[in-house]
C-alpha cells in the first residue's frame, strides 16, 4: 500500500522522512531552497529557508510517513503537518479521539466531517490545547484531519500553533487532504 498526496508547491513543502536511495540530505535542501529561491512565495532569507526545512525533518518521528510544511507567506515562517498511515479505524471507534491522542484540550473542539475520495471519510478538527499556567503565555492551539477507509486511516496533525495559523491553514490543509490517495501495491 502507498499513499500519494499532491501539496501544491506554492504554500507546501514535501519533508520526506526517509530520502530516496542516493539522495543526500545537502542535495535535498538544495533543492528545498532552489525551489523556494524560484517561488512567488519564497522566504527572503534563503539560508533560514533551508534551516527551517532542515529542522522539520529532522523532527519528524521514525513512524511518521512524511511531513508537510505550510509556507504561508515570503518570510521564513512555517507550520509543521505530520502525516501517519494507520490501519484502519474500527466501525465503533471514536475518530476525534483517535486523531488528537492524549492532548491536553482547553475546551471542546471544533469538528466537522470530510470525506477524502481516494481514502474514505473522516473529521476536520481545530483545537485550543490547555496552555501553560502563565499568566499572558500564548496558548497553543492545532488542526488535524483524519480519514479511514477500508485500507487504512491516514491522520494529518500540526504542531502546536496559534489560532490565527489555524485560521490560514485550514483550507490549504483540506486541499491537501482531499489530493491523498491510497494505492494497494497486491
């Protein structure tokens, strides 16, 4: 089983976990900051650019299949997505719950429900996850999409952000998402 996505270049980047056999981590940020050098939205510090993207990948958990990386403007200023490929999820199982974990929530989330074509259906979810106890501190807040169908569930989570980020990546991120599909290698 494989799972394709197609991020459009213009406000994603690609964080492979695993480069391809041969392709060494240089020649790959090479071509991150060629890219962003090339693009109408490239960050006007290119040296950041790369140690942005850099530190993205090096973030990534062993498990995760892949990262995205939202560029929302010129300025080196990016948001994280972790993507995961998950066995199915079972009929009765509690999707909300399947996609934010054990994290901590301030207040209820905001959720609504997405169907992927080439994977199945699922959820939308924006979140304010319990911040610190300091008085002013900002608070964290995320989005994460989650779709099952019969191969498997793939599960799309940000890293902690603010609401504002929120707000603008959320129509890119459901672009994304509806570009997954699942090929079955059998």
């Amino acid at each position: 089983m494989r799972l394709t996505v197609s991020p459009d270049p213009r406000v994603w980047l690609h964080i492979p976990n695993h480069l391809a056999p041969g392709q060494a981590t240089t020649e790959w940020e090479r071509e991150t900051a060629a890219r962003f050098a090339a693009s109408p939205m490239a960050p006007s510090d290119r040296e950041a650019a790369v140690a942005i993207a850099h530190a993205a990948r090096a973030a990534l958990d062993p498990s995760t299949g892949f990262g995205v990386q939202f560029w929302p403007g010129a300025a080196p200023v990016a948001l994280l997505v972790r993507a995961e490929v998950r066995p199915p999820l079972a009929a009765d199982q509690d999707v909300v719950a399947a996609l934010l974990g054990d994290i901590p929530l301030a207040m209820a989330p905001t959720v609504e429900e997405i169907t992927v074509p080439g994977i199945g259906a699922g959820v939308v979810v924006r979140f304010i996850a319990a911040g610190p106890d300091t008085p002013g501190a900002p608070v964290p807040a995320g989005i994460g999409i989650l779709v099952s169908g019969e191969l498997c569930a793939v599960r799309l989570l940000s890293d902690p952000t603010t609401t504002t980020m929120v707000g603008v990546v959320e129509e890119p991120l459901r672009t994304l998402a509806e570009s997954m599909r699942v090929e079955d290698d059998a």
